[in-house]
C-alpha cells in the first residue's frame, strides 16, 4: 500500500503513553513510558502491509521532536527508536546515555 506522508498527522495519545496515526484500517504507534523528565520509547508498530513507507520514521521523528519540545531525556528501548537516532544524530543529545556502538 503506497501512502502520500503530507497526509499523514500524528497524534499524541496521552492516556495510551503512545504516538499514533491512522491510515485507513491501520494504526502505526510509538508507545512510551514517562518518568519526570524521562521518556523510554518501548516499542514502534508498523502493520505489515503499511511498511516500506517510511511511517516508522515519521512517528519516531515526532515523537523525538515532543520530547526535544518538553526537554525530556530519551532512552530508546525499542530498537528501531535506537537504529533511528544512529541514522540522525541531530537527536543524540537527547539520549540519557550513550547508544553503544555494536558492530557484527
């Protein structure tokens, strides 16, 4: 399924602790967490028939941008939250601590 991104808005779902998007029938999230100043990103779900669309770049990126806006510290449980702020290091001064660097 081919998905048009300037349609796409994401929604912040406080009583969920997630970022989300409806797209048709499917809704891609962000779940976190919140302690004080600390949000751990837990998990990015991407339907499979949504993927390849760049979505869960899209609701990372917001939901990394909301926590920049409420200076909150990030920790990036969720892998693919981890993989994004390897790829764009503009958001590396988020982190709680540094992502280690692992290499195969």
């Amino acid at each position: 399924m081919k998905i048009n991104s300037e349609l796409m808005e994401v929604v912040h779902n406080q009583a969920a602790q997630r970022f989300e998007l409806q797209i048709g029938e499917f809704t891609p999230v962000l779940d976190y967490r919140l302690q004080d100043k600390t949000i751990a990103f837990t998990h990015t779900g991407v339907p499979t028939a949504l993927e390849g669309n760049g979505i869960g770049s899209f609701i990372v990126r917001a939901g990394l941008d909301y926590a920049r806006e409420q200076g909150y510290q990030v920790i990036p449980l969720c892998s693919f939250v981890a993989a994004y702020i390897r790829r764009h290091p503009e958001y590396e001064d988020l982190l709680n601590k540094p992502l280690a660097k692992v290499s195969f």
